[in-house]
C-alpha cells in the first residue's frame, strides 16, 4: 500500500457505488483522494441488486416523489454515461385488478412517463395477451408496458473506480479502515491490509460503508450514529430463461410487494426480490427457504412454466443499507438517501456519512455529497459528471456495431465472446486485446470465453484477485464454470500473482 500524498484531502471508507461514485466525482473536482474497500469493489450491496437503472414505480405508493423524479431523470442521463453496461428495457405489468385498479395504474404510470425527462426511453402504453404467444397464464388477459434500465452493478462501481483512480484517486481494495481519529483538524486514519496496518491522514473523511455505515461511525469512529440503520435483506433467484424476448415482467403480489422477473444473461431469467428485516452480520447474509419459496410462488403464479427449488440455478443476497423512518412495512422504508455531515465541533474535521440511496441516484448522491463538502474545499471545481461518460463509453455507437469492429479485427472470434466484451468493456476492449490479432494471441483457455489476456487485464486494470472477483463480478461466468475449471483458474491466478509480485520486488 504505497500512498501518495502526505495529507489527503479525503478519504472514503467503502469501494461500493456510494463510495466508488464519490471518490470518482471528487478526483475530477481536483481533490486528492483515497478510497479503502475491505473487500472487493462492489463485493457486498452493489453486487446483490435487481440490476436496475430505474424511477421505481412501486416507490410512487410510498409517495416518494423526490426520489422519483430524480431516479427517473438519471436513467437518462446513466445511459449515455455507460451504454455499453446499461440498456433499455420495457416492463410488462400484469393486471390484476383485486390488487390494483386500472386507474391506479394508469396515473401511476402517467407521472412516470412525466415526471423525468425522457429522450430514449418509449412512453407506457396498454398491452393484451393471446394466449398462445404469451409466457403467463391464461387468466391474465391485459396488462400495462413502460420503460427502465438494466444494469451490470458491479461494474458500475468499477467503472467509477476505474475514472476515480485515472483523475489520480488512490484506490486500495482489500484494505479495511480499523479506526480514525480526529487530530489538529484533520483525521487520521487506520487501514489495515495483508502487508500490514498503515495510518493515512485526511481532511474530510466519507463514511460509505453502506450496510456498515452506523457500526463504523460507533466502533472505528467511537461516536454516536445521527441516525439508525435498517438492515433490509433482499433476494433474487436465477432460473433457466422462463421465456423467449427482452423483456421483464413486474409482478404484483397478495401482500402488494412487487417481483420482478428479469431476462438474464441470455440463458437466465433473474427473479427478485424480497424485503425481509434483517438482524445478522450483512457478510452472512444469505437466502432462506421462506425467500425461495417466495419467490417461487410468485413466479408460479403468473407463468405458464412451473418451477420448483430444483430448477434455481444460483441465487444471492444483499441487504439495504436503509435510513431508519420507523416504518412498520419493510417494504415501505424509504429508499431515499441522507447525508450526515459532522463538523460541529469547532477545529475538528468533518465526517460525511451515507444512509441509504440506490444505484440509480448513485451520481446525484455523490454530488449532493460534495455540495456538502464545498465549504470545506473553496478551490474545489463544479459538477462535471452529468456529461462524462464512464470507462469503455468513449466513442462509443452501439453494441452491434462494436461486436463487429472485435470481429473484424480478431479474426474467428466467437460472436458470444465479443457481444461479452463488448457489454462488459465497451471501447475499452481495445485496451484489453492490446496486442493481439488472431485467437492465439488470447493465451492460455479457462472455458466458456475466458482466455489469459483478459484475466491478465482484469488483475492490472481492475483490482481483481481471485476467481470470484472475476467469474462473479467482473465477466458473470461463474453461472458457467465448473468447480474443475474454476481451480484451473485459481492456479493460473496464483502463478501470475506470484509473477507480479517478484516484479515489484525486482
Ligand atoms: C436486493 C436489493 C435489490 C436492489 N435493487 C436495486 C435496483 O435494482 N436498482 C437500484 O438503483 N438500487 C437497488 N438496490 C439498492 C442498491 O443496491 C444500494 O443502495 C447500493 O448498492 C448501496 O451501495 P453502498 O455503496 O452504499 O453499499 P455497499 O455496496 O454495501 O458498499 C459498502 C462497502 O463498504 C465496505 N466497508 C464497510 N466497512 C468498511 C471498512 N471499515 N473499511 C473498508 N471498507 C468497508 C464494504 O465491504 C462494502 O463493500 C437494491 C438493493 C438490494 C439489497
């Protein structure tokens, strides 16, 4: 862990969107940051959503207008920001009016089309089913379509680690803040990581430890939370595509939550998610039979294809880090974000801390976060984010047309592995294949896609270390491996691990 700077003027604690996202903003405003994530990037919350760039409609019940309107504003502004890892999706609603009224709907689905801008994304309209096209049961006859967006959420956080650490942000993965203390106006800092405990000092420090965000403020910190946290546990199932198309399908329920259920991967259908209280340690978390069950029944519900535990191909879990309203419903705990900004104490440096949000308002979170900062930082430049496009958007068109730049230039590439990249990576794929020409260029094969070149630039270019970080987060191949190819994997990991680091010593 080799810092560069004697005084930094921040340093966030948590590499998920939160912090990735305001670590990336303040690099480009000229401040001199570091960023610390225990794990990996994305590795916990980030990594556990319903993937979605979205105004959540359902949000509109709980009167979340704000929220809304900034959530649905942004799904405009993040797809031209990142169209190569976020797309346009229509939504099918079933209705069923003992759940909802037709009319409900409608005005609902009136302010969504409204309430934002809107240049890509097509307005709501009322759709029929016949029978025999349509995946649901034949009892449901009508239904409602509108537009969000699909996202790949671990890599929106690295993406903005990517941009932080290019604005000269120093990003240090694996690497746990233990304490901070406030001394002579700035703090100092704790991080422990495999090659020891080193102290960094700061002149504001952020405090985007999401589900960890109040146990961090009362033991690293010794201080008293402004607000309480609710831990909201949600889950999502995978399943073999339950239907042909690209669209999803936004489920009513008897307890009127709603479930998605969304294509995935090409080969997967993604059904989530839960709202459960949740009370455990947030690195524990994981589904439970009631969830499963759940979602199951939900599923089974509205499509014609039945499913049981055996069809469910993986799943996971994460927890909201929600500000606590003291809601009864866990489904109705607001979605919105607070920021806590301490400085009361005169001489003292000021702690910034996040509650809540979603990945959708990442990039208005984080700007919020540094309006709150300005006073501190004078020198500090304005916004800049709304127009600057994310790593692997630059001269971007579309993903047709880049699969078939790959082709053209990789000769006998699999179609599949280049529309991978290309969603994955964007331009940055050139990046990635620096140097090669033909398939043999590619190195050593580990399956399913996955050649040396792209482990090799995953390790130097996006922190990644184990075969999790790359299968699960990075490229989703961990739906396709095996256990066997999986330790092939981790063998060539250890090696070019073991490679780097006699390079550094040398
Ligand atoms: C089931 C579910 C579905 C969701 N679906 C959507 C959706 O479709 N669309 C949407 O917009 N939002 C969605 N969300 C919300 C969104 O995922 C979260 O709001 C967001 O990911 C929270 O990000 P975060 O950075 O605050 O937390 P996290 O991603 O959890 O990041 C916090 C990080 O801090 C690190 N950390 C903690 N303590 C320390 C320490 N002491 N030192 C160093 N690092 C530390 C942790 O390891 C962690 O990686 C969903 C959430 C859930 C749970």
């Amino acid at each position: 862990m080799n810092t560069q700077h004697p005084i930094y003027d921040m340093v966030v604690i948590g590499g998920g969107i939160n912090g990735a996202g305001i670590a990336c903003d303040a690099a480009g405003r000229g401040l001199s940051v570091l960023l610390c994530e225990k794990d990996d990037l994305a590795s916990h919350t980030s990594s556990a959503s319903s993937k979605l760039i979205h105004g959540g409609l359902r949000y509109l019940e709980h009167k979340e207008f704000r929220l809304v309107r900034e959530a649905l504003a942004e799904r405009e502004v993040l797809l031209k920001k990142a169209p190569h890892i976020i797309r346009p999706m229509r939504f099918i609603m079933p209705h069923e009016p003992h759940l909802r009224p037709a009319w409900l709907i409608r005005t609902g689905l009136f302010f969504y089309d409204h309430l934002g801008k809107r240049e890509q994304l097509a307005s709501s309209n009322p759709v029929e089913f016949s029978d025999a096209d349509s995946p649901l049961k034949s009892n449901i006859t009508k239904g409602f379509e509108y537009s969000d967006c699909t996202v790949d959420d671990a890599r929106l956080v690295i993406l903005n680690a990517i941009q932080a650490r290019e604005l000269g942000a120093d990003i240090f993965t694996h690497t746990c803040c233990i304490s901070a203390q406030q001394e002579h106006g700035h703090w100092q800092v704790q991080l422990e990581n495999e090659q020891g405990v080193q102290i960094v000092h700061a002149k504001v420090l952020v405090n985007a430890a999401g589900p960890w965000v109040a146990e961090f403020i009362q033991k690293s910190l010794k201080k008293k939370s402004p607000y309480g946290i609710r831990l909201i546990q949600g889950s999502h199932i995978i399943v073999p595509r339950l239907y042909t198309g690209d669209k999803a399908f936004i489920m009513q329920n008897d307890d009127q939550r709603i479930v998605f259920a969304i294509p995935y991967l090409n080969k997967y259908t993604l059904i989530g998610t839960t709202d459960c209280e949740y009370k455990g340690d947030p690195n524990q978390v994981e589904i439970s039979q009631q969830e499963i069950d759940y979602l199951l029944d939900v599923s089974n519900d509205h499509f014609k294809v039945q499913l049981s535990s055996s069809d469910i191909v993986a799943s996971y879990s994460g927890v909201r880090p929600l500000c606590d309203d003291e809601s009864d419903n866990p489904a109705a705990v607001t979605r919105d974000y607070t920021l806590a900004l301490s400085d009361e104490e005169e001489g003292f440096a000021p702690l910034l801390s996040i509650f809540g949000g979603k990945l959708t308002t990442y990039r208005k979170l984080a700007e919020a976060a540094m309006m709150s900062l300005k006073p501190f930082f004078p020198q500090m430049t304005k916004a800049w984010t709304e127009h600057a496009v994310l790593p692997g958007a630059e001269n971007f068109k579309f993903i047709d047309y880049l699969v078939a730049e790959i082709q053209g230039r990789l000769k006998g590439v699999d179609a599949d592995i280049a529309y991978r990249w290309a969603q994955a990576y964007g331009t940055r794929i050139w990046q990635l294949l620096d140097g090669t020409t033909k398939m043999q260029d590619l190195g050593q094969y580990f399956g399913h896609g996955l050649y040396a070149q792209e482990i090799d630039y995953l390790v130097e270019q996006e922190w990644a270390k184990s075969s999790e970080d790359i299968l699960k987060r990075r490229t989703k191949l961990y739906l396709q491996f095996t256990e066997v190819e999986t330790v092939e994997l981790e063998l060539y990991l250890a090696s070019l691990h073991a490679r780097r680091a006699q390079g550094d010593a040398a």
